[in-house]
C-alpha cells in the first residue's frame, strides 16, 4: 500500500474429492486467476490437480489482494498441501513472483519497496524472478535468491539444487553528462543564474518570457548541474519508481537523477498521485530530481492548486476506500510560461494581439498561493539573433555542478553540525533561516522595507532568507549580506504584479 508492505499468508486446505478450487481472502480477479497460472505451471512439474479440493485462504482477511505477485507463494502452498514439500521449508521464508503458463518466473513491480524492512519481521530469505534480482540486491540484511523458474525455485526450497544468494548490489550513480549543457544557452545571464540558486538550494523556480527565449533548454539543462544520487537518495527513487514498473531490469537500480516533463493536459491524478490502489504522480515520480511543468498557465486549475500542499510539506498523502498511502515530494519543480496567450507580451519587435482582458485571464489561472511558494521568479526575454551565432563563453554544465556541490556542502555540513535539520535551504524553517542567516543591519532595513512595499506574507519572508542563505553558500559566504538579500529579493518582485513588467 503506497510504499509501505504488508505481509500476507497465502494458506491452502487440500483433500481428495471432487475437484475444485476456491480462494478467500478479499482477493480481486488477477489474484483469483492465478489457479489457471498455477495449475498450468505444476502441471509441467507433473503435479496434477484434477483429482483434489483446493481451498486458499490469503490472511489477513480484511485487507484487499491485487497483483500477481502471490503466484509462486501459491504453488509452494500447494505443494507442501499435497506432501511434496516438508512444512519447514517455508520457514522465515518470502516468495515473490509471478508464473507463467509453462513455469517460468516473471518480474514483477515493487520489489524493492516489498523487501525493505522485511528482516524485521523475522524473515530470513526472499525467493524473486531472477529479472527482479538487481532490484532485490539493493537490500541490506536479507539473504536474496533469484529463480528463473518453478523448478529451480522447488528445488531450492526442497534443498536438492540450492540457489547461489544474489550478491549485494554496490551504488554507483550515473556520472554521464546530462543530454543538454547549461552551456548551449545563449545569453540569458539572469535565467542561468536564477537556475544555479535553484539548483544549489533547491528551490522552486518560475520562467517567464515569450516562446523561443530558452525556458525549456534551462529545464533540460538543470539535471546536468545538480549533484550525483547519493545511495540513500537512490533506493528512495528506485522504491518509487518500482511500485510503477519504471525501473531497468539491467540496472536494478534509478542512478540518474530523474526528469518529469508531464504534459499541460495530465489530470490531478496523474500530476499528485491516485487511482483505486493508490499510486505515486509526477511529483513523487519526480522525487530527488526536476519536475518541469512547461506551459503552467494551461495545466488545469484543479491539478496546479493540488501543488500547493506537496510543495509546502514535501509529501502526497492520497486517501482511498482501499487505504491511506503517503508518498514522498521532494522535487526541484521548474515551471515556465509565457506572458499572455499569444506569448508576446512586452516582446521587444513582436506586437502582441492579446487584450488586457485576455491577459489578465490568463494569467490568473496562476494563484497567489501557488506563486507564493515558487521561490524564484524570473524573467527570461528574448535573445538577440547575435548572441547566438557568437563563440560560447557561458560555464559549463560541469563548471556549474561544481560550484553547485560546493554549496551544497556547506549545507550538508550545517545539518551535521545540527544547526539545522534539512541538508537544503528550502525547507529551512523560519527559526532555523533565522539562525544560520545572520543578517546584517543594513540588510535587515533592506528586507523590511522591501516586505512592506511588496506586501511579502510570513511565507514569502522566509523564502527570501532561504534563497539568500543559498547565494551566500554559493558565495562561499558565512555572513548573509545587503547584496544577497538584493538579489534574492529580486525573485519575489512578480508576487505583486505577475508577469505584466515584461
């Protein structure tokens, strides 16, 4: 359920009489089909069920059972029902698998998330389709063996041809430059650093300008210049997208930070997560990575104003007939739009055809409250035919990455020293911005005038201490200054007039 696992006991009742095969336990129809999968596959290990009365109990009764995951604890049930397998050799036992038809042992989804913190609940060994053993070597304190078939997983567990445990996975991230180089983007000095403060704090972040300014390129760029997984980071990612069926089956594991780029036309499920078994969206798939939402003022109102509380806590509780699931949201969001319908507003040789009307309406499908919790906003105009034709002499992607990781050391180190609780400025707390900003007098005048006059609220006020925090780490900076305050400030200015200084 989400990411939390249940352990259910797949019990069987056999005898001789007429033949027939019920199943109990709240199990929906892909579970209930598993007999035809799993007397089809002993019928190869010439176990024939014709002749006996099956009677499958999945325990705890009151929880509902989908997947087709129970399929291999199914049939070893059986066989130990029949007498071909002692009892114990299901002791402290976990199978996992989905059969085929002729026996063969197919993958299945969540593996990883299934098998964290199952040595807790006294299991000793898990059993998985040999295409899920990458994914399943990832757990720690678990002895881990793959089959690739029934066969070789009776024979196994019967001790007569036992498995070679999978050895444990060792984390290596995806040290591969991203598809997209910061420094293929022309011009555009102000975006490129408005996304280096991104990047080095990870805070959200607004582009706004005309089509054909760069906004997209920008997005593109931003996993190149963030810092490589960390393992923990990693097996978070990976639990994620197991439970979605995302994850390569060479790999085992997510190495590289993700980018979710959902079209404007995704439904609120699809952005924030749903469906009948609940299921992680965007923004949880997006998890320790960027999440671009590219033509922001055309996504519906319902799935934009769903943002507002994911952004804010950093984790999507979804809450079904079925069950409660909390998954994590910790994405960098980049989101761009353009100044008015027709995308031309304020363009320095392009006339727009909108109305005031038209503007105004467009630009209201973005609340207040959304805008609010964006850190940055940032204007991003067109760029001068010249400047692309021109040598390049922007930094690169790496270059970037490099001052970045600096910045994000200093952070990491303050939440070792306890300073602070998060190792990102962004969800640095009021009393914790408070305490590791340190401003100066001028600085404070600064910050005070400046909330007065944009009308900041609590919230705002904090996100410009953060972001301030983030230039100063950049800086290499213990003390956060006038200049840090300026510039950071600079990305609340379209809270009072959105877009419409372009």
């Amino acid at each position: 359920m989400g990411l939390d696992g249940y352990e259910v006991r797949v019990e069987v009742g056999c005898s001789r009489g007429p033949a027939f095969f019920q199943m109990v336990g709240l199990a929906e129809a892909v579970v209930r089909e598993s007999r035809v999968r799993v007397a089809s596959a002993l019928s190869r290990l010439g176990v024939l069920l014709d002749e006996h009365a099956i009677t499958v109990n999945l325990a705890p009764a009151e929880l509902r059972k989908s997947g087709a995951l129970l399929d291999l604890a199914l049939a070893a049930a059986i066989l130990v029902a029949l007498g071909r397998l002692p009892q114990s050799s299901l002791d402290r036992r976990l199978l996992i698998g989905e059969l085929s038809l002729g026996g063969e042992l197919r993958p299945v989804r969540g593996v990883l998330p299934l098998l964290r913190g199952v040595a807790a609940e006294g299991i000793s060994e898990a059993l998985v389709p040999w295409a899920n053993q990458r994914e399943a070597a990832m757990v720690s304190g678990l002895t881990i063996c793959a089959a690739c078939d029934l066969s070789s997983a009776i024979a196994h567990l019967a001790g007569k041809r036992r498995l070679v445990p999978v050895i444990g996975g060792r984390f290596e991230p995806a040290l591969t430059d991203c598809p997209v180089d910061l420094g293929e983007v022309r011009g555009q000095v102000a975006a490129r650093r408005a996304v280096e403060i991104a990047a080095a704090g990870g805070h959200n972040a607004l582009l706004i300008g005309p089509p054909g300014g760069g906004k997209t390129l920008l997005a593109r760029a931003l996993p190149g210049i963030l810092p490589h997984l960390s393992r923990e980071e990693a097996l978070e990612v990976t639990a994620i997208h197991s439970i979605v069926g995302l994850v390569d089956a060479e790999l085992g594991v997510v190495a590289r930070r993700p980018f979710r780029a959902p079209h404007h036309s995704v439904s609120e499920a699809g952005l924030i997560g749903g469906g009948e078994s609940p299921r992680p969206g965007e923004i949880s798939l997006a998890h320790h990575g960027v999440l671009f939402l590219d033509e922001l003022a055309e996504f519906r109102r319902g799935a934009l104003e769903s943002l507002r509380q994911p952004l804010e806590d950093g984790v999507v509780s979804i809450s079904r007939v079925r069950g409660r699931a909390c998954f994590p949201a910790r994405p960098l969001v980049i989101a761009a739009v353009n100044p008015c319908p027709c995308g031309f507003a304020g363009h320095p040789t392009r006339a727009c055809s909108c109305s005031t009307i038209q503007r105004t309406r467009y630009l209201s499908r973005l609340s207040g409250p959304l805008l609010e919790r964006i850190d940055l906003h940032c204007l991003v105009p067109p760029v001068d035919i010249s400047v692309l034709g021109g040598q390049r002499v922007q930094a690169s992607s790496a270059e970037v990455r490099d001052r970045v990781q600096q910045a994000r050391q200093r952070q990491i180190a303050r939440a070792k020293s306890g300073a602070v609780v998060g190792s990102n400025n962004a969800i640095l707390s009021l009393e914790e911005a408070r305490q590791v900003c340190r401003l100066a007098t001028d600085a404070v005048r600064l910050l005070q005038h400046a909330s007065r006059n944009l009308g900041l609220s609590a919230r705002g006020y904090v996100r410009v201490l953060r972001v301030a925090r983030t230039i100063a780490d950049l800086e290499g900076s213990e003390r956060v200054s006038t200049c840090h305050v300026a510039e950071a400030l600079q990305g609340r200015v379209l809270e009072s007039e959105p877009c419409c200084s372009l």
